[in-house]
C-alpha cells in the first residue's frame, strides 16, 4: 500500500521550497549592492564626486536651462518655410504657411496656433488651392502621446474653404498619393474632444456626372440655450445637371465625445429627381469607415441614383423604399429593404463593395406582387403614369420594342450580379403568373440568365448576353417558347376561342443596338415558331383556302365546329433586321395553307402572303391569296385583289368561249391538296 501526503505536507513542501529561493535571490542580491558600493567607479563618483565630475554636471544643467530658455523665447515663425517645405515634399502640393505660427509647448495639452495655411491643388486643377484656412488651433493630449495614440483635446478653424475636384478622368484633387488607389474603407481621424469650426465653406465639382455644390459648414459648443444648438452642421446648395441640388448634414456635441460611444448623424440629400434620407450613428467616431443608419429613398426613377451615388441601377417608374444602411470599410449593405416601385412591391438586400480598383454590386430581389408594366420599364420601356398606376411605352407612337438606350459606359464602370424573382403577377394580357431573372456582370460584360416568364399555361425562358465595353452594345439572344396557349395570342369570337393549341417557339439573334429596339433592328439569326396540333373553327379554315361557299356559310351561321391543325410551322431567316420566311406553314384536315413573305424587326412592319390549297371537292372556290400587312401591333388581314381579277377574268372568258355552264368550273376546285409532311416540317424548323 503506498502512502501518499496529504495536503497539509504538499502545502508544507511548497512553503518551505520557496522561502528556500527567497533566500538565495536575497543573498545573491546583497553581494551584488556590496560590490556596487564597494567597487563601481560611477557610484563611488556619484558620491564623492571631484572636479571632472562637478563640472561635468554643471554643463549638463546649463544645457538644460538654455534648452528650456529657447523654447519659450524662441520665434517659431523661424520653422515656417523649413515645415512648409517638408510638408510640400511629402504631399507633392504646396503648402504655404503665409501667417503667424505659434508653439505653446509646457502643458499637459500643447498647443499650436497656424495662421494663413494652404494647401495647393494639382496641376490638372487649374491653379485651385485644395484647402485654405485663416486660423487653426490645435491641442493633443501629452499623456496619451506617451502612449503612443493622438487624441486631440481641441480644434478650432476659423474660416476654412476646401474645394473637392473631380476631372472627367476620376482623378481627385485631394488625393495627395494618387499612385495608391482608394481602398474605398474610409478616412480614420483621431479623437476629437472639442471642434469649433466659424464660417467653413466645402465646395465640390464632380465632372463626371455634372455635380456642383457649394456647401456652409460650422460646428460649435454652445455653453447656454441662449447660444444655440451645439454640434455638427453642413448646408450646402448646388446643381447636378443644371436641376437644383441640396445637402444637410448634422452632428450632435463633440464634448466629451469617446471612441467607444456612437456619434449620432442625419444626412438630406436632394437632387436629379431623388431624395436620400438617413439617421444613424458613426459606430467608433472619427473611424468614417463605420456606421449604421436608417435609409430612406425617393424619386421618378432609381436610373438618376448614379448621379448622386454612382452606382449603376435601371429604369424604373417613380419608387419609394427604407431599409437599413450600414458601412463595415468597403462594404456598404442596405438590407431588408422595402417598399414600392411604380404599382410592384420591392423588397431584398443590397451590398456595393471595393475589390481592387473597381466597385461591384450584388443585389437579391423579390416582389410579392409585380405589374408587369414595372418590368418592361427596367427592359427599356419607358413608363407613364396615369391615375391607374404605372402603364409601360416603348416611347414611340404604335411601336413595340423598347427603344431607351443602354448607358454602357455605366455598365462598364462596375461589376455585380442580381437575382430577382416575383411569386405573382398582376392580372396581365399575355396572362404571365411568375417572374425569374438572373444577371451577373463582368468587365463590361453583361450575362442575364435566366430570364424566366411563367405564364398560366406554359413557359418563355431564355439568356442574353450584353457585350458594353465598346459604345454600342453588341448583344446575343436566346429564347424559347414552350406550351403557350394560341387562345391567349389570337382573340376569341362570339364567345368561343377561334384557335387552340400549344405553340412552341424560339428567337435566336445577335447584333449592335443601343436598346432593344436598335438590336431587332440590326440583328441576325433565326426565328421559329411551331405548332404541333390544335383545333381552328371551321370557319376559318375553309377561308384559309378561300372557300367562298363554306367558308362565309359557317362564319355567317355561326358555326362552331372546329377543324383540327395538323401542324402548323414558320421559321424565318433573319438578316439586318429583317425576317424572311423560309418556311410557312398551316396544315389543318380541310385545308393545307402555305405562305412566304418578311417581317421588318426595325420599322416593326410585317407583309406575308398565304396560299390556301383545299383538301376536298369545294364549289365556289375564289383562288386567292391572304395578306397579313402593316405594323406589328396592328397588322391587316386581307385578300390578293389582283388575284381574284385575275380568275374573274378567266371565268368571263369560258363563258364567252364555250357557255356559261363551263364558267362554273372556274370556281370548282376538285380538292387535291395533299396533307403536309409535318415530322419534317417541325424537324426543320430551327
């Protein structure tokens, strides 16, 4: 059995071991002191020092009482030009100090007091100083310089002017490193305990977009109600684009203002037909690259937003959303935003990020309810709105491709993606019930995929891809059509539906254009749209034949029997904007119909011909061509006059020729249309 200490021992063991080390440190450290008294040459001169050594210390304190008399007789204005010269060989400006330069040196807080500074512009701005100022004062807390931290325990600047320029380039007059590129984290200032700013101006010209701003800036602590509000304020007035422009900016107190409290902030921006509302805090103050706020936007259209934010956004009729805004460095995120957009809801996040030297931005989207006039102002119609909400025009009277152009040089200026998806669809004439969009963008390079429109009965889903890196757009389509119903493409009459059937459908074109409009216009590929098999009214397929007899007889009684479609096929070849049929056909059980003809994508105009062939026996049959003409949105249907003349004239001539009987046979048609290959025909089309 083995006997194991207890704890009264083990504590015992531990008290003992290191009274024993004690001991030894202590012995150690009296031979060490007893030898320093004994022997060291600089204790013994300490204390019994001779002559070298008396005046040896005597010089030491003369310099320090001289050090300390210059100091305070000293003319710090003597600096100016070495400090101006420093400073102009660091920034690579000029800077100027014109005026007075006092040094308060022998306080817990130094001070300093400048008079008359400047700071040039660069040589591309025109001769414009960057900033001036007619006083600055300044203290810093000694103690915490020791510590290695600036916190500055006051700052005063009486009328300062700074004067902000962007060229057409981007470049940036208050850059002073303009070979390192923005990182896009914000300034980090230090700690400002009290700022005073009396009469301060902030002028700002943005080329680039137009924008110009003349802004009042003052901060000030007053110490009574009589006084005034103390804190942070900014007003200024300006145009962008020539529409008037507005900035207000307030801060709360900076007294006793701490790095580890927010600072609280409002922000009104209005201008180019939008207005930017926010109320939040600077998380660490002084750290600009930090804050949280609530945001509210406005305006005709979220396109103007580049003007004031440079951030890329489409078209859209007149929109009103709130969310919330936060900066971590780069990053900004408004998130679980809502609100409306024309007559649609809006909801989702978005965050605008700095990678390197370009911005990117990545939104997620949803409606719960779209109107799809909304949609079609984002793909380039242009939007009106009327007492009923918002109705989407291609902008030009009887047109219907979307004619606004693509700013491409706005693509080209940053990156992103987007997912956007509606779970419903207000009530819509092409009967669409879901929405799905996907986008990502790239050096210039748009790809949409997918663009995804579910309809009650079938489904449009396709790609694009936008090609903006040079001026005009050069884009490639595909899109296909799967189950729509004809019902919903061709009207109704007399209550019942006059085709039925599930089409399926495919555009595949390419070309330059500027908007939707310019690229029908210009493009070239291919066009098809296929019926396999459907119902027609008999009516109307007799007359596809030009079957006078039963064709007007069905029509005018109201007959309501249906026909079925075999097949029916066009696929057309598409080159500068214009379709050419290469194939057109409409094979129903009584009639057999084929036609040829072009549709013009860029005058938005269409003219074909359709031969109709009976399948059976038909008396009083006027052989003659149907015509479909004229524009898109509302095409002719009509007959080949000439043609009908044409067998008129040969009637007349058998009745003449042989009897009036023989002329009957003009209008007989013995029905030797045979049915279509529609396998083929279907395979065919591309």
């Amino acid at each position: 059995m083995i006997n194991r200490p207890g704890p009264k021992s083990v504590r015992q063991s531990l008290r003992a071991g290191a009274t024993s080390v004690w001991r030894v440190a202590k012995t150690r450290a009296d031979r060490l002191r007893a030898y320093v008294v004994a022997e060291d040459p600089a204790w013994l001169a300490f204390r019994h020092p001779g002559r070298p050594e008396a005046v040896a210390a005597g010089i030491t304190l003369a310099l320090a009482v001289g050090f300390l008399l210059f100091l305070v007789l000293f003319d710090w204005n003597w600096l100016r030009g070495p400090i101006s010269r420093a400073a102009s060989a660091s920034t690579g400006r000029a800077v100027l100090l014109n005026g007075d330069l006092d040094v308060r040196l022998f306080s817990w807080t130094p001070s300093a007091t400048v008079r008359r500074l400047s700071i040039g512009g660069p040589a591309w701005a025109r001769g414009q100083n960057t900033a001036e100022v007619e006083q600055l004062d300044v203290s810093v807390r000694l103690r915490r310089l020791f510590l290695g931290q600036v916190e500055v325990s006051s700052l005063t600047m009486t009328r300062p002017t700074v004067h902000l320029i962007v060229d057409a380039e981007g470049r940036r007059s208050w850059d002073l490193k303009p070979d390192r590129p923005d990182d896009g984290r914000g300034a980090k200032l230090p700690v400002i305990q009290r700022l005073v700013i009396k009469d301060g101006r902030l002028t700002l010209d943005e080329q680039r977009r137009g924008m110009k701003l003349d802004a009042m800036v003052a901060a000030r602590e007053a110490r009574s109600p009589e006084e005034g509000e103390s804190g942070f304020q900014l007003d200024g007035k300006g145009t962008m684009n020539g529409a008037p422009l507005t900035l207000r900016v307030t801060g709360g107190p900076f007294v006793n203002i701490r790095r580890d409290r927010p600072y609280a902030f409002t922000a009104d921006l209005s201008g180019a037909g939008s207005r930017l509302k926010a109320e939040g805090a600077v998380t660490r103050p002084f750290d600009l690259g930090r804050f949280n706020a609530v945001l509210e936007l406005e305006g005709q259209d979220l396109a103007d937003l580049y003007l004031l934010t440079g951030i890329t956004t489409p078209n859209t009729p007149p929109y009103r959303l709130s969310g919330r805004l936060s900066r971590d460095g780069a990053l900004f995120r408004f998130a679980d935003f809502s609100g409306r957009v024309g007559s649609s809801d809006l909801s989702g996040t978005l965050e605008v990020n700095k990678i390197g030297a370009r911005r990117r931005v990545d939104a997620e989207l949803a409606s719960r309810s779209l109107d799809i006039d909304d949609l079609a102002a984002v793909l380039g119609a242009r939007p009106r709105v009327t007492s009923g909400g918002t109705v989407a025009s291609s902008g030009a009277p009887g047109k219907l491709l979307p004619d606004a152009p693509l700013r491409t040089e706005r693509l080209r200026a940053m990156d992103g993606s987007l997912s956007y998806r509606a779970a419903s669809v207000k009530a819509n004439t092409l009967d669409i019930r879901q929405v799905r969009l996907g986008a990502d963008l790239k050096d210039g390079i748009l790809k949409l995929n997918p663009v995804s429109f579910t309809f009650n009965r079938g489904e449009l889903n396709g790609t694009a891809r936008i090609d903006a890196r040079r001026s005009t757009p050069y884009s490639a389509v595909d899109f296909r059509l799967s189950g729509y119903p004809l019902e919903s493409i061709i009207p109704a009459r007399g209550g019942a539906p006059t085709v039925t059937g599930r089409a399926l459908g495919r555009a595949k074109l390419e070309g330059p254009g500027a908007s939707i409009h310019d690229l029908a216009a210009n493009s070239k590929g291919t066009i098809s749209l296929v019926v396999p098999q459907g119902r027609m009214r008999s009516a109307f397929a007799e007359l596809l034949g030009i079957n006078v007899g039963a064709g007007l007889r069905k029509l005018l009684s109201g007959d309501q029997s249906t026909s079925g479609i075999r097949c029916a096929v066009a696929d057309f070849t598409v080159a500068g904007g214009v379709a050419t049929s290469r194939t057109l056909v409409i094979d129903t059980d009584v009639v057999l119909a084929q036609g040829s003809g072009t549709i013009d994508l860029g005058a938005e105009t269409m003219n074909l011909r359709i031969d109709g062939e009976t399948k059976k026996p038909r008396l009083l049959r006027v052989w003659a061509p149907i015509t479909v003409k004229g524009p898109l949105v509302s095409p002719s249907l009509g007959v080949d006059v000439s043609a009908v003349a044409t067998q008129g004239g040969i009637v007349g001539a058998l009745a003449t020729l042989v009897n009036p009987v023989a002329a009957l046979l003009g209008f007989v048609d013995p029905g030797l249309a045979e049915d279509a290959d529609c396998g083929s025909l279907i395979a065919g089309a591309r």
